[in-house]
C-alpha cells in the first residue's frame, strides 16, 4: 500500500511541527494497536505519503479511516487553539473567505459524510504493491531531498 491523504482543496495545513506531531504519534499508535507496518513515510505541507501494509487480522482500509478521523479532529482543534496560526481565520471585511477553518468548515457542509468540517479528502489514493520493482520505484519517488529541505517530517 502506497497511500497518499491528501488535505482538503490542498490546503497547506501541515506547515506547523505540532500538526505534523498529531500524525507521527498516531502512526506510532497504529504500529502498536492497529497492525500497521510501516515501511515508508512523508509528510509534506498538503498531503502524506504512506507505504505499509496491515498485519493479518487487521485491514488497511480500518487503519486509514481511523487514522484520518483522528488527525483530522486534533489537527482542527490545534489550529484553532493555536495563537500563532495567523491563517485560520478570515480577515475582516474578506470576502474571499481565505482562512483554513472556514475551507474545513465549508467543505464539511458540502459532504452529508461530515458534521461540522472535512480536513482529509474523502477519498484515499492506495496502489498495491504487488513486485519489489514496484516498492523500489515508489520508495524512489517520495521525494526525500526537497522536504528535507523544507522540514519535512520523513521516514
């Protein structure tokens, strides 16, 4: 499984190391309690990359549902509490209606599968792996150099 969530319109939410915190330590929490095996990870500004498989007894699909679940509500809340998230609100006066919570907050509205906001896209994007020639290329492409640059959380 390479699975790649992506945010919401790609909004670039994930620029702070304590959102990118809430995804590292609940990836650690799927390795410990929902099978989760890791081989590969990336998190960029907008979206992550993800190649892993699930240990038997356990699925893929269960993990990512609840694992964006969970990201998604603490990230939300974290960007809102946060005093120096200058983005999350919209300027007075700003018909654009250019802050992060309310895109969340509107896209929620847009999809009867949400209640109050939508921070992940709906859907996922896994490919299966089926050959080593396949795994080499996308441990190739996550593209290491440039968010090591950026800051970048990789593994």
């Amino acid at each position: 499984m390479p699975a790649r969530q992506v945010i919401q319109a790609g909004i670039d939410a994930l620029t702070r190391n304590e959102y990118k915190d809430i995804i590292v330590e609940s990836l650690k929490h799927c390795i410990e309690n929902k099978g989760l095996v890791l081989t590969a990870w990336i998190i960029m500004s907008n979206h992550v990359h993800l190649i892993g498989s699930a240990k038997i007894g356990f699925t893929i699909g269960d993990m990512l549902r609840d694992l964006k679940k969970f990201t998604s509500k603490q990230i939300f809340k974290a960007i809102k509490e946060n005093p120096k998230e200058s983005r999350k609100e919209c300027p007075p006066g700003d018909a654009s209606r250019t802050g992060i919570i309310y895109m969340f907050e509107r896209a929620g509205k847009r999809n009867s599968n949400n209640k109050d906001f939508q921070f992940w896209q709906q859907d996922n994007h896994p490919i299966e792996l089926s050959n080593p020639g396949m795994l080499k290329q996308k441990l190739d492409y996550l593209p290491v150099r440039p968010a090591v640059r950026a800051g970048m959380r990789i593994r």
